[in-house]
C-alpha cells in the first residue's frame, strides 16, 4: 500500500517519510497541500497523511477535495496537527478527516494509526472481492439461482443454533459466524474452472463426468489458498480455502477429495455441507424434483453419522422451521413452496 504523505515542514515531512517506509510502506511525498492533491488525482493512493497548517490548500481543504472526488474507493486520512482541542477535531472529522496524531508522535503510536486505517481499508476490499469471485462462479451455474444468498443464511443460522448446544464448538463465536456468513458463498468457486460440457449438462453426469466435477473443491481451494498465502493473517482467506477444499467430505469418511472423517472436516466446511445439501434437496434439478421440506429434513436425519456430523444434524432440527423460511424468502421463481 501507499501512502501520501503532505507536509510544508522539510524536517517534519522527512521525519514522516522514514518512519512510514520502516513500517514497511511505499510513500507519495508532497511538500504543500496544492502537489498533494495532484498527485492524489493522478495516482490515486488509498491513505494519506496530511499537515494541517500548509500554505494554498491547507489539510482541511485537501480533505474536502479528496472526499468529493474519490468515488466508490474510499481513500483513509490522518491528520496531522498541533490542534487538540474538540472543536478543532469536529471540524477537522466533518472536512473529511479518519483519524489524528498530535506533534510530535513517536513510530509506535504512528503505526497503529497507521494499521488501523490498513484494516478499515482491507474490510472493504474483503467484501467486494468475495461478493465479486461469488458472482463469477453464479454466473457459470445456471441453476444457481439465489443459492448463494440461501447459503449464507442457512448456514448463519446452523451455525448460531450449534453455539447454543450444551456442547458448543470452541470455533463458534461471534466471529466464527460473521466469516461464515461472508465466505460460503464462495463453496463452489472452483466451479468456474469445470468444463462448461460438464457444468452445463442436461442430465445425470457419467462416472468420468463426475469425476472431473468433483475436482472443482481442489480448484477453490487452490484460487483461495494463493490469496491466503499473500494475506496469511486473513482468517475469512482460511475460512473460505477450507470450506471450498472440503464442502463435500462425509462424516463416515466416504466423501471427497481427501476422504476425511468426523472432526477431521473442519467444522465451517460441515456446516455448508448441510445447508448445501438441504438447498438441493428443496430445489429442482434437471435430475430430480423440488422434495418438499419435511421429505428434505427425514433424508439428512437419516444421514446422521454417515454424511453429516451427528451435532449438526441436532443442531439443523433446532432450526429447521427457519431453513424453511429462508428457502421460501430467497426461493427461484420456478420452485413450489411446500
């Protein structure tokens, strides 16, 4: 990332620079208010550290110019400023201003501000990224539908009903559940990387069929594990990797790609597992009608320590009425709600 730095000061504006660049990041140096802002509009830099007091466009002024232009990618601004009093800081939060740092500052309190800043900018790219790479995997999928958005929801509300078993998870927190929610859309990413003779066919799909189907786990893990190595401290990366590589293992150990059993799975991938397997059941397919719910709810009762973990499937019969409201809130337009 990187970041501008703006200040008339010499001694100030080279303090600045090193400090940032021995936190590790790229710097943009003005020397006034008026160069900032065009190198701002030229080369877009998402965080800017800005003097107050400059000479033709002071920190205030540079604020209110950047929150005008900057569009839909938000650009994090700390102020640096001698000014401590509120109305001082009022003015400066309603020009535009993130964040403040007193002079003189030392490299530690620099860099929290700093990191702060770094991760309101990261949350942002989070989310449009997962909403884009589940889209793109929408988009190849013809009976999709509103899946995704059913996923997302059956499987905040398992995981919410296992967190009050006598037994819960040591996983499941709030935490757990807000990540969970965010990245099971993303269980078939590795569809976009499935053959489109394969992916769109009209019919059971043959055993070789199947089989290069069934690599689609290995591919979204693969696509999601490259962007985990790059952010290894992105939790919602891991989650995402895990539940792609592993959607599709059974409790007896009967599933694939690796054939893990019972608490080998981790536990986000057998939470999606059930919600993905009751979405299909509850839709139709070009090989099977829509079962009604009940049909749905006996057939995962009855995979009970075989496909599914025996505290998932007690904790889906908790819920189950709401799965029932979710698929009828978020139901394809051609499905009969039973």
């Amino acid at each position: 990332m990187k970041i501008l730095i703006a200040d008339d000061d010499l001694i100030s504006r080279k303090q600045l620079d090193k400090l940032t660049q021995s936190l590790g990041f790229e710097t943009l140096v003005a020397e006034d208010g008026k160069q900032a802002w065009n190198i701002w509009k030229n080369k877009r830099p998402r965080f800017v550290i800005t003097d107050w007091v400059m000479p033709e466009l002071n920190g205030l002024e540079l604020c209110k110019k950047i929150r005008v232009s900057e569009g839909s990618q938000y650009t994090y601004i700390i102020m640096v400023t001698s000014k401590d009093h509120v109305e001082d800081i009022v003015t400066g939060m309603d020009a535009g201003a993130d964040d403040f740092i007193k002079k003189p500052f030392l490299k530690e309190e620099l860099s929290v501000r700093i990191r702060a800043g770094e991760r309101i900018l990261l949350f942002e790219t989070r989310d449009i990224v997962i909403f884009s790479m589940a889209k793109l995997a929408e988009s190849r999928d013809p009976e999709t539908g509103n899946h995704l958005e059913r996923i997302r929801h059956y499987s905040k509300t398992l995981a919410q009903a296992i967190s009050h078993l006598k037994t819960t998870p040591i996983e499941i927190n709030d935490s757990f559940i807000d990540n969970l929610f965010l990245t099971s859309p993303l269980h078939d990413i590795g569809k976009i990387g499935i053959p489109d003779y394969i992916l769109l066919k009209p019919g059971r799909l043959d055993d070789e069929e199947f089989r290069i189907m069934k690599t689609h786990s290995t591919i979204g893990f693969n696509t999601l594990n490259a962007a985990l190595k790059k952010y290894p401290k992105a939790d919602y990366l891991k989650m995402s990797a895990e539940i792609a590589l592993s959607h599709h293992e059974k409790h007896d150990g009967t599933g694939y790609p690796n054939q893990l059993k019972g608490n080998e799975i981790p536990l986000s991938a057998q939470i999606v597992s059930l919600a993905d397997v009751y979405d299909a059941l509850v839709n139709k397919r070009v090989y099977k009608e829509a079962y009604p719910h009940d049909v749905a709810k006996s057939i995962i009762v009855d995979e009970k320590d075989t496909h599914f973990n025996p505290f998932i499937v007690d904790a889906f019969l908790v819920c189950e009425k709401i799965f029932a409201e979710i698929f009828y809130r978020f139901k394809s337009e051609d499905v009969e709600y039973y």
